[in-house]
C-alpha cells in the first residue's frame, strides 16, 4: 500500500461553521472533472465498468459507484447522473486522467463516446438541513428531485443525493448556467461554504475519498462502499466483479472504515495507530474542533468499536461510523 502522506496543518472547524452544518444551508465549489457520456450502448457500456446498477434506476437516477482493476481495487469514485441523453459523471480531480483512459480503452466508438467537458463544465455541492429550502425557489416552478433522483433546471443538473451521502444535492452544469444557479441559491439563504466544512461533513458521514480513504489497494468493502450504496450485487459482471463479490459472499475485508476520536489537540506524531503493540492501521483524513479531534481510518476488523488505540502517538477511541454532529461540538 502507498504510504499516506505526511501529517500537515490539519484543517479547524469553528463553532459558526458547525452551526451551519447542522442549521442552515451550505454551498461548496468541488474540486471534480464532468465527463459526459453519450451514445446508444452508453448504459451497456458503464453498466459492465462501474461497481453500481446504472441500468436498473433508469433515467433522470444518479448512483454513486466506482471503477476498479481487473483485482477488484477502486481506481477512482464517481457520481452517475443518467438522463435520457446518456450520462453525465463527476469524477474526483485526483482520478480524472485514470477515468479518461479507462474510457477511451473500453469504449467501444460505435456504441459510447466520451468528452471531457472539465474546461466548461463545474460542480457544486449543498449541504445542512435547510438545503431544501434554499434550493427550492431558485429552481420553482419544478419540484426538487428526491433522493436518487435527477432533475434537469435549464442547462443544469440537480440531484439529491440521499440520506448516506455527506451533502443533500450535488449540482453540475456548464460554468455560466452553474453561476447564476447558484448566486439565486445564496440569495435565498445559502452561505457560500469551505472545503473545512465540506472536510467534517465527510468525516462525519463516514464517507471515503479518493487520495485519502481510498488508495490503489483498496477494495470498495474497506471503505463502507456496502453501507454508503456503492454497490450491487445483484447486476451483471463489471470489471474487478469477481474479487468484490468473492469478499461478499465468501469472506469479509481485513480492514474496515471507522472513526477515530481524541480527546485532546496534541499535534499527530505520525499516521500511525497502533493496539496491543501492533500496528493496526493509518489515519486518513482529519479535522480539529474545540478540544476534540477525530479522523477517519481503515482499522484490523480484530480492533472493536469503543477500544482505546495509539493513533498518531495519542491515545484515541475506535468508533463506528457514521457519527452524530455532537461529536465536535464540545
């Protein structure tokens, strides 16, 4: 496994940021590539490439899934958004170039074509519990799309997301349409957000990301991919299927997603977490808050819930996922 990155400055969340998040409406640029996907055996072709059932939902759906190795291990994460044109997929920065080249490889020209529209193209995030009204007049006289579902707003997309994910809707379109969209939904009562914020979102929702929780060895069932709907097994084959299926129906992953909570700020000597004198994983990402800190980790399965571990030279607390707001509001 490629070993984390250094601990750097870890990112502080202030009690006014935490308020919206739980209270108010939250608007966050992301940092993801748009690659559109068209073509009359375009739902064929992702269907055999992505580890969820883009067939099944049908159009105007948006699923979350992941394109793997021929081993089973996530090449990058991704969001589908399926309309009756075809797809349009929002790709993490950090595996825009890999999903491009497994694209052009396993498209076949005659049935799927993909373009790369990152240039024109961007993607916002909403999240808190009034995201739903902020978002709801700016796109009147239509009717938000529910979770899982898409709804297509002049020349943009909005999704809801669903209850797993760490924001209420994911919105993404050309960067003029994109523009205006989003200065109606601040007017109506959003707040332009941090990447801090979006950092403890995530955090708290137990949700992986790409160069962080997920790296080049890693199996969707390390990373709560079973939990946050990153799945089916019930679709046909895709690529790295057999690995993913073999765990499920055979086995369980070595190493499971699960939070780590310090009471304490003491800067982290290092990633590593350590209990009974073996080391039983790395610390991922992190987020400091009042006098509390934690982080998310894929831990030895043998390392229960509620144990006391050494993690970054500090005594810290495994817990499961995901985890109340409360948490860091001390």
């Amino acid at each position: 496994m490629t070993e984390p990155a250094p601990i750097a400055v870890e990112p502080t969340i202030d009690p006014a940021q935490l308020t919206a998040l739980q209270d108010r409406a939250v608007l966050v640029s992301m940092a993801a590539a748009v690659i559109e996907l068209r073509g009359t055996g375009a739902v064929d072709c992702l269907q055999g490439l992505l580890t969820n059932d883009v067939a099944k939902p049908g159009p105007d759906t948006i699923v979350y899934g992941a394109l793997l190795t021929p081993k089973g291990m996530i090449v990058s994460d991704l969001w589908a958004l399926r309309t009756a044109e075809g797809f349009t997929l929002v790709v993490p920065a950090a595996g825009h170039a890999a999903v491009l080249e497994i694209l052009r490889r396993t498209l076949p020209p005659r049935l799927a074509r993909s373009a790369d529209l990152s240039a024109t193209h961007r993607a916002v995030i909403l999240l808190g519990a009034a995201a739903e009204a902020a978002l709801a007049r700016p796109v009147a006289p239509l009717e938000l799309p529910a979770p899982g579902r898409v709804l297509l707003a002049g020349n943009c997309l909005i999704a809801g997301t669903g209850p797993n994910g760490p924001f209420r809707y994911l919105i993404v379109g050309p960067a003029s349409d994109l523009d205006a969209l989003t200065a109606a939904v601040l007017n109506n009562g959003a707040t332009p957000g941090t990447e801090t914020q979006l950092i403890a979102a995530r955090i708290l929702a137990g949700w992986p990301a790409l160069g962080h929780e997920i790296d080049e060895k890693t199996l969707p069932q390390e990373v709560r991919f079973d939990e946050i709907g990153g799945v089916s097994y019930t679709k046909g084959c895709y690529t790295g299927q057999e690995t993913v299926a073999r765990v499920h129906f055979r086995g369980h992953p070595n190493r499971e997603l699960r939070a780590i909570v310090w009471d304490g700020t003491d800067p982290l000597a290092d990633r590593s977490i350590q209990h009974l004198g073996r080391e039983v994983g790395t610390v991922r990402s992190t987020i400091v808050a009042g006098t509390r800190r934690i982080g998310l980790a894929p831990i030895r399965r043998e390392v229960q819930n509620d144990e006391i571990v050494t993690a970054g030279g500090s005594p810290a607390r495994v817990t499961a996922l995901p985890l109340p707001v409360s948490v860091l509001d001390r």
